[in-house]
C-alpha cells in the first residue's frame, strides 16, 4: 500500500482524430489525501505498472536541447519536494506541455490528468497519469474522487512514474563526472563503456497499446527519452531468467535450458539485426518447462518487466554482453567444464581466474552445495 503525500487532479478536452483542444481545467488546490477513494485510485495506478497486459518501458528524461521545460522545473522541485505550491506549480506546467503535445497528435484523447507524490516502500515516486471517469472510477465537479470501484487499464490511458530515489542518485553521478577533470581519450572510452552497463533509468511509462502512438505525446511532453542502455537490457534478461527458475523449487532443474534458450533467441536476433522482444523471451524460456507446471512460471513477464529487473518490452541486442553470457565448454577423460566467457579474467579475483604462466585455472565464488559434496567426498577418503 502506498503513502499519498500530495495530488492534484486537472483535466482537458480533445475531440478524437484532430487538433482541436476544447477546455483545460487547472485547479489550484491540492486533495485531501486522506480520501480513501484518492488513496486507492494513486495505488490502483502504482499497481498497474509491471503487471500483464500492458507495455512497460522504461528511460530517462532526454538532453537533447528538445526536450522542453519539465525536466528542469522537476529537478527544482525535487530540490525542495515539501513545497506545496512549487508541486501545484509544477503540474500547471505539465498540463500546459500534455496539452501542447496531444494538439499535435491526432490520436491522442483528453482526459483527466493525476500528479501525485508518494512513497511505496522505501521508495519515492512522482506520478503522471491520464484517465477516463468510467463505472469504475467517479470524480465530482471539483475532480475529487468520490467512487473508485476498481483501477484497470481500460480507465487509464498512459501514466509516467519517475523514482525520485534513482533520480537524485543518477544526477549525482552525472554531477560529479562533469566536474571530474579533462579525461584522456582512452579514459573517455572507458567511461563509454561504463555507461552502457550503467543503469540510468529512473522513469517507466504505461500505455494501454504496444508502441502506441497515442501515447509517445505522454512521453514526449515530459521530456522524456525512452530505453534501457541495450548492454544493461540484455544482461537483464538473461541474468533474471536463470534467477526465477533458480529461485523456484519446482523450476530450478529447468533453469539451465531456460538460459540457454533465451540466449539462442538472442543471438538469432543479433544475427538477423532485429530487436527482442519480451513475449519472445518469456516464450523462450518457458518452452521446455512441463505443462503441469505452467503455474509456476506465470509470473515470469511480469518479473522480468518489474521496475527492479527492468526488461523492456523491446530493446536492442547488445553483441559484447550477449557473447560474455556465452559459454565455453570443455572437457578430458575424467571431468568436463563450462562457464560464462564473461566470468574468465586474469585477475586473481575472477570467477574463473586463468594463470597464464602456470597454464592452470582456479575457480572461485563456488555454491555451499559444491563445497559442500567436494568436502564430504575428501573427508570420506580420509575416514
């Protein structure tokens, strides 16, 4: 359950398939946030993001000199965040650019507009959120909730949630690196490189339609910028698909032809310069999974979707990760060995560490279980 801190709800009128803007209605006066109707709609919102039957995609505010003036009004206001009038503020502003951007897309509908600040956990959030008053959700003349029977995605139109927590630390790294000194090329490609396993995201977007056009209005009059760096993207998907089988009792035999599967669909797709897609990966990974156990594994997209594992619906492969979750394989008469090409350095800290001059590999970061049987089978040699 969330913790409404403060909200607002404005709204504007747009006939279907023009331009033409018919009313905006801005209030000036923030809700009583202690309206369990209030309440259940901001959490109704909250919850819809990560759940099935919606498009999930995941960015950052854009720095491309057209990205229009919330960005920067946002940052002020996190700087202060308790100020009232400085969030009433910023929401005018919100509506002014939703307005602007939804007269230049004929798809895009008017509709009612909720800002809200809460928290969820120990986690802080801004909320953006267009939607219709429909059976389940009922507003009065003054936009308070008075009836909100139900929150789905057939009410809410599109919503933007920005981690105010991610915000902040990602502006503070990006601070300090624009004051750090005058790199070297090298260095500067080295940071390069840094970057695109870095993940600076802090925003999510909802939308009822894949891809839909109606909702890139949402995105662009927030100044938004969509997309996981591809490098992060693709270690997520593989990473968090051996994480749920391995996490699950009944799945866990299945994780290691989950893996492999989703990195042969990945490589198929790096092959023929096409994107993944996450239905594709879900698909994937559950191919070789029983059919009584198809239970366990229905949440699958929605834990790869969520905000903590951040796998787009859509996304870029990245050809230097997808090959670092390669494996390589070999064996001799009495053992055989595989790993991840990413987990082979020469640094004594490695995984698998490769000492060069000994020609001789050492394994670390072993399981419990596998010290466990290497123990007992040298202690039973010694008894």
């Amino acid at each position: 359950m969330i913790a409404l801190k403060t909200a607002i709800i404005h709204s504007f009128k747009k006939l279907a398939k023009t331009s033409f803007i018919s009313e905006v209605v801005k209030k000036d006066v923030v809700l009583n946030t202690e309206n369990p109707a209030l309440q259940f709609l901001v959490n109704g919102i909250h919850g819809l993001i990560g759940k099935e039957g919606n498009s999930v995609v995941y960015g950052q505010f854009a720095n491309d000199e057209r990205q229009g003036p919330f960005p920067r009004r946002f940052t002020e206001f996190v700087a202060v965040q308790d100020d009232e009038t400085q969030f009433i503020d910023l929401t005018h502003l919100a509506m002014d650019q939703l307005v602007e951007q939804a007269g230049n897309q004929v798809l895009s509908t008017g509709g009612h507009i909720l800002c809200a600040q809460y928290s969820s956990g120990a986690s802080n959030f801004f909320l953006v959120a267009s939607m219709k008053e429909r059976d389940g959700i009922q507003l009065d003349e003054n936009y308070v909730p008075k009836e909100i029977q139900e929150v789905d995605l057939s009410k809410v139109q599109q919503a933007a949630r920005i981690n105010l927590g991610s915000f902040v630390a990602i502006q503070a790294m990006a601070a300090a690196a624009a004051s750090a000194t005058e790199a070297t090329e090298a260095t500067e490609a080295t940071e390069d490189e840094t970057a695109e396993e870095a993940d600076s995201t802090y925003l999510c977007f909802i939308s009822r339609g894949r891809d839909s056009q109606a909702s890139d209005y949402f995105i662009s009059a927030l100044g938004c910028a969509k997309g996981v760096a591809s490098g992060r993207a693709t270690k997520n998907a593989i990473d968090n698909v051996a994480k749920f089988f391995r996490d699950k009792k009944l799945l866990k035999s299945f994780g290691y032809r989950a893996k492999e599967a989703v990195i042969k669909y990945l490589e198929a797709q790096l092959a023929a310069g096409k994107s993944a897609r996450l239905d594709s990966i879900v698909h994937a990974a559950v191919a070789h999974v029983p059919a009584d156990l198809v239970d366990e594994v229905a949440g699958l997209k929605d834990y790869l979707n969520s905000e903590k594992n951040k796998v787009p619906d859509d996304f870029t492969v990245n050809a230097k990760t997808l090959r670092e979750k390669t494996r390589i394989k070999g064996d001799a008469s009495n053992w055989s060995l595989q790993f991840e090409r990413g987990a082979l350095g020469k640094d004594p800290a490695a995984d698998v560490y490769y000492d060069e001059t000994r020609k001789k590999l050492t394994l670390s970061n072993m399981t419990t279980e596998l010290i466990d049987v290497i123990e007992k089978e040298l202690q039973a040699r010694i008894s």
